[in-house]
C-alpha cells in the first residue's frame, strides 16, 4: 500500500470553483442570490384536519395504490380521492380494471372535504415519520396536504393535490 495522496488543486474566483486532480477537472458556477424562502410556501392555517394513525393510513395507501398504478396505460396514473367527513375517511380510486375502497375512522376536525391526490407521495412520506400518530392539515381542494407530527416534531411533510375530474 502506498503512503502517497493524490493532490486536489482548488481555485475560486467570483463565480465559479475549480477542483483539479491528477486526470480530472471539475468547474462549477457558484449561485448568486438568496435561496428560496420555502416556508412561505407551507400553510399556516387548515381548514379541514384529521389524527390518524400513521401506519392504518399507510396501509390504505398501499392498497389503493394496487388499483391507481395497474393501469393498462402504464404512463397513466390515476389519482387517489380522499373524502372527509365528521368523523370518517374514505380514501378510493377507480380505473378502466376496477375500483378500491378504504375507510377509516379518525379523529377530524373542520370541514368536509374532496380532494385528489398521488399515493405514492403520501407512502414516501409515511415511511419516513416513525410517529405512531400523525395530524394530516388540508385548507381547500386545491391546497396542499400538511403532514405533521401531533407532538413537536422536526419534520414537515407538504403533498400537492391533483385536480380531479368532475
């Protein structure tokens, strides 16, 4: 094994860096400006919310999703609906080879409310919180789904709807 190290050369000037080793150069631009103020993006204020248990909602979800990714049209997604009612979800979905219909029964709280949305994004967001329950904020058919820990939790998860045919 040998005691000698490679030489990695670093240069910067106003806008750009330069990494240069032995059989590789690597420029890059440095970015101007500030970066983006994400939390002004994230809504404060819901309308509609529920507590559910993160593991019986991640379960619909994967089962929902059987029937919103088995399209003949492989590129065609088809969105899930999620209903609320005063004390009830009902998460389904319907395509061209069948329907699928899931129904819970968490705490809510505000209004009845029907939006759609991409499954798949709720379960990447789901198996990334290791909290047993979860507060799910929604403000109209068209805002984002807030994902939060009912304790005081460090995450934020936010999922966009998609507008559903009527």
């Amino acid at each position: 094994m040998s005691d000698s190290f490679d030489t990695v050369k670093i240069g910067i000037s106003k806008n750009q860096a330069l990494f240069e080793m032995e059989n590789c150069k690597i420029v890059t631009r440095l970015l101007d400006g500030e970066f983006l103020k994400y939390q002004n993006a994230i809504p404060t204020n819901w309308e509609t919310r529920i507590k559910v248990n993160k593991s019986e909602i991640q379960d619909c979800f994967e089962r929902i999703l059987l029937i919103s990714a088995s399209s003949i049209e492989k590129e065609k997604k088809y969105p899930v609906k999620i209903n609320i009612d005063i004390g009830k979800v009902v998460i389904s979905c319907a395509n061209q080879n069948g329907d699928a219909k899931e129904e819970i029964y968490p705490e809510t709280e505000g209004k009845e409310l029907e939006i759609g949305f991409n499954p798949k994004f709720f379960i990447d967001a789901l198996k990334a919180i290791d909290d047993e329950e979860v507060y799910m904020e929604f403000g109209t058919n068209r805002s984002p789904c807030i994902i939060k820990s009912v304790e005081d939790g460090d995450y934020t998860y936010m999922i966009l709807p998609i507008k559903m045919k009527d």
